[in-house]
C-alpha cells in the first residue's frame, strides 16, 4: 500500500463516527450470554477475544468456560447503538443503559455470566 493511501485510509477511520452501545457474548454450548456496554463499538470483540485469550477475566465463569471450552465456543453481537457525539455524560449513559439492558434480558445465574444490579433506593 503506497503511502497516500494509507494516509486516506487513516483520515477516513479518524472522521468515521463512533458508536456506544450495548453488547453480548453468548457461549454457544449452554446458552450462557455476558452483557456489557462499551464506549465505543469498534473492535470490540477483537478486545474481547484477546483479553480472553491472555486469562484477563480471572476468577470468573466466563473466563473459566471460556479457557475450558475455547474462544470458537463464543459468539458476539451488538444489541444496540447510537452515535457518541451527544452523549454529555458518557459513564452515566453506559451505567443507566446497563442497568436497563441486565434488567431486561437477565444474564444471571444459569442464564449468563453477569452480576444483579443492585437495588436502588
């Protein structure tokens, strides 16, 4: 690739939108899903798969099924996303969306590898 390419090529990821959003990991042998929300979408399985792979989520049943089962067992999917240019406070945002996502599709127990939010006050 010569060298103006790549430069339009990096001008072109740079001016790209972003997206936050709402994710999951399923475990395709037990039906087990994981629920996150990331800042921004891209990429995001990549990171994952290689916090993953290098034993990152110590001490965890997605971790440990995930080193029993390996990484082809898992599957990824983006459940919801929205442009991150009009988010004012965006850790709020991730937190309430969350909240609201673990409420509704309740990856607990023997149906995913999250933790119950805790009750509010």
């Amino acid at each position: 690739m010569d060298a103006q390419r790549k430069k339009e090529l990096m001008q072109a990821y740079k001016v790209a939108p972003t997206y936050y959003g709402v994710i999951q990991i399923t475990n395709r042998q037990n039906g087990k899903i994981f629920i996150d929300t990331v800042p921004n979408i891209k990429n995001r399985w990549f990171f994952y798969q290689t916090n993953l792979n290098k034993n990152f989520y110590r001490n965890t049943p997605l971790q440990r099924d995930w080193n029993e089962l390996g990484a082809d067992q898992f599957s990824f999917q983006i459940l919801w996303k929205k442009e991150n240019d009009d988010v004012m406070n965006m850790h709020d945002e991730l937190k309430q969306l969350k909240r609201e996502w673990l409420l509704k599709l309740q990856p607990f127990g023997e149906r995913g590898y999250n933790k119950r939010p805790l009750e509010r006050n």
